[in-house]
C-alpha cells in the first residue's frame, strides 16, 4: 500500500507516469467526464481486488471498463448491431454497454464478478483518452469514493476519500457531466436501462426508435445498485419546499437555498453540480433538504442518486 498518493497533473510526462503506475499493478485515479474513476489494469486479478480494499467495497460489484476506443471493446464481447449503433452514436461518452463476454478475453473475473457479461465504456474526456492510449490496455473503474459514500467529481473529493490508499491522482479539473454513465444492457437485440446517468434516455430512445424499459421490468440486473448510496454524513430530505430549522436547503430553479444546483433551472448545469454541492453541503454538517427535480432528461439521473442519498442506511 502506498504511503502517500501522487497528485499528478495532466502533463505528457505525468500521463507517462500515470500508465507506468498501471502497468505497475498499482491503483491510479483519473478523470473522467462523468466523475473520477479508481482505475487499475483489468487483467490483473490483484490489481482489481485492490481497487475493492481501497474503496471498502462489501463484496466484489461488476466493474466498468474503460477502452481508447470502440474498436478495441469488439475484441473482448459479441458485438451486435445495437451495440454497434449505440457505440457509433454516443462513443465516446458519458454510455456504458453491458455485453456478452467473448471466449478467451483476458479480463480478470473480478471485474465481472464471474457474469458472463462486461460492462464497456469509451470515456470521452480527453485525459482519460491520453491515459488510456498510453497505458495501451483496458482499465477497470469504479468511481474513486470510499464505497456508499458521495462520487468524486474533482481530484480534491478524491484525496479526501482515498488519499494514502491509491497510489495516485490525476488532476485535471471538475468533470463537466458530473453523473456517472448511463448504463445499457442488451435483452436479444432489444437495449434495456440498467442505470440511469449522464447520457438522457431521451437521446438514446431517439436513436433506438422505441422506448427504453426500466431496470425493475427486466430479468437482467445492474448488481451493486444498493439502495443506500452516494450518502452524505447529515440526513436528506428530498422535495422540499424550504429548510426546516437546523437543515442545509439544497436550492434548484427558483427554490432558493444554501447553494443552488441551478438557479436558471437547467438540468444539465444541476447535474455537473450536484456531487460537488453535497460534498460541500456534508462538510458543513447537518441534515440536507433537497428542492423538487423535475423527472424529464438528466433530471431521471439526478433523482435516481438523490434518493439513493435519501435511503434508510444500514
Ligand atoms: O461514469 C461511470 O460509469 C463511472 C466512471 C468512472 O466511468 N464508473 C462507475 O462505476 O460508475 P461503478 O463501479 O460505480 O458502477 C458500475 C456499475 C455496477 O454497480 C453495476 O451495476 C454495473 O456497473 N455493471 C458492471 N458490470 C455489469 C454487468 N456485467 N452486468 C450488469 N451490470 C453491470
Ligand atoms: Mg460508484
């Protein structure tokens, strides 16, 4: 275990030291334009089972993982022509696909938590990309937060999670998504929501001609979806109209509040924000009330967290 965590830059030569850190075994966060991810090679075993010690991960969830481009994820999944027209649409991007794992891959069976299937993600960020391209393999990656806790969209949420326990960040800025990925998987040739994020259905429906189902609708599951996640030290009280007495108001439109996600009332702006704010809301202590989010676009995403950060917790 490393003593202290490297804060890298996204300099030629730290992008270098990043992929040697990699190929080395070793954990290395990075950013990505959904949130930082916790990245390690996924074909070694080792290195995949450090990044569930690091995070303090209950039992060992599928991780996504990340590919320089659409067509290296061919060599590792049965490729089909939905896989192929949503890659070809939305990669790279805020999409994650979970496909049919080909024979003889050489991914860890950590990352799939021994499923037949793998999740695959072409990250669009352009510090992610050189990363990936240098280190020249594929990266397992959860997003780099102690498990349950709230997803890191800047290098200094990372350090105050994991810092000590990985052996370095990559500091490029805030993500500009600011959600984690919208997660696709496959039914026959008929594409199914597994977890909303940082894509809108909407966009996909458009490409797809007909509508996505929802998770609780399928027989395939996005395991490690717990219910209690992304969980702030306060309590969080959603819809709410204005603080009660002691409550942290996060404010979005018109609802005024202690920060607001976005006073304009655009979704897109809401999202990049929201893991920031509630970091900074959690540091301030006390319970958190939470504004109306309307259900259309990222709003589905940002309510799907909002209410996993609002879950009875164990
Ligand atoms: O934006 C993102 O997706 C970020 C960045 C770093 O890429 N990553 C991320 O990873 O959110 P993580 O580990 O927090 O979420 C991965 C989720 C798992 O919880 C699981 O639900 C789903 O992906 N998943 C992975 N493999 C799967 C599989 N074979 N079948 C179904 N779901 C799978
Ligand atoms: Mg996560």
């Amino acid at each position: 275990m490393p003593a202290a965590t490297q804060h890298l830059t996204a300099t030629p030569a730290d992008i270098d030291r990043a992929a040697a850190l990699l190929r080395d075994g070793e954990l290395v966060s990075f950013p990505t334009e959904t949130v930082y991810g916790l990245g390690a090679d996924a074909r070694k075993g080792e290195s995949v089972a450090a990044i569930y010690e690091a995070k303090g991960r209950p039992s060992f969830n599928p991780l996504i993982v990340h590919l320089a481009e659409v067509s290296i994820a061919k060599t590792y999944v049965d490729w089909s022509d939905t896989a192929d027209q949503l890659a070809h649409s939305f990669w790279p991007g805020p999409l994650t696909l979970v496909l049919p794992l080909r024979q003889g891959h050489s991914l860890s069976p950590l990352v799939t938590a021994g499923l037949p299937t793998v999740a695959l993600r072409v990250p669009a960020h352009p510090t992610a990309q050189k990363l990936l391209a240098t280190f020249g393999g594929p990266v397992a990656a959860p997003s780099a937060n102690p498990s349950g806790r709230i997803s890191p969209t800047t290098a200094q949420h990372v350090l105050s999670g994991l810092d000590g326990r990985i052996a370095a960040v990559v500091d490029d800025g805030p993500c500009n998504v600011g959600l984690e990925s919208t997660i696709i998987g496959l039914q026959g040739d008929k594409a199914v929501l597994l977890r909303a994020g940082g894509l809108p259905s909407e966009e996909i429906e458009a490409v797809l001609g007909y509508s996505l189902a929802l998770p609780e609708t399928n027989s395939i599951t996005a395991p490690g979806q717990l219910t209690s996640h992304y969980a702030p030290n306060g309590a969080v009280r959603l819809n709410a109209t204005c603080a009660k007495k002691g409550e942290l108001m996060l404010g979005f439109g018109p609802i005024k509040g202690v920060l607001n996600l976005s006073e304009n009332g655009d979704l897109i702006e809401a999202a990049a924000n929201l893991f920031g704010h509630l970091h900074q809301l959690d540091k301030m202590g006390g319970p958190i009330a939470v504004a109306p989010i309307p259900m259309h676009g990222l709003g589905r995403a940002i309510n799907d967290r909002l209410n996993r950060a609002a879950a009875p917790r164990d």
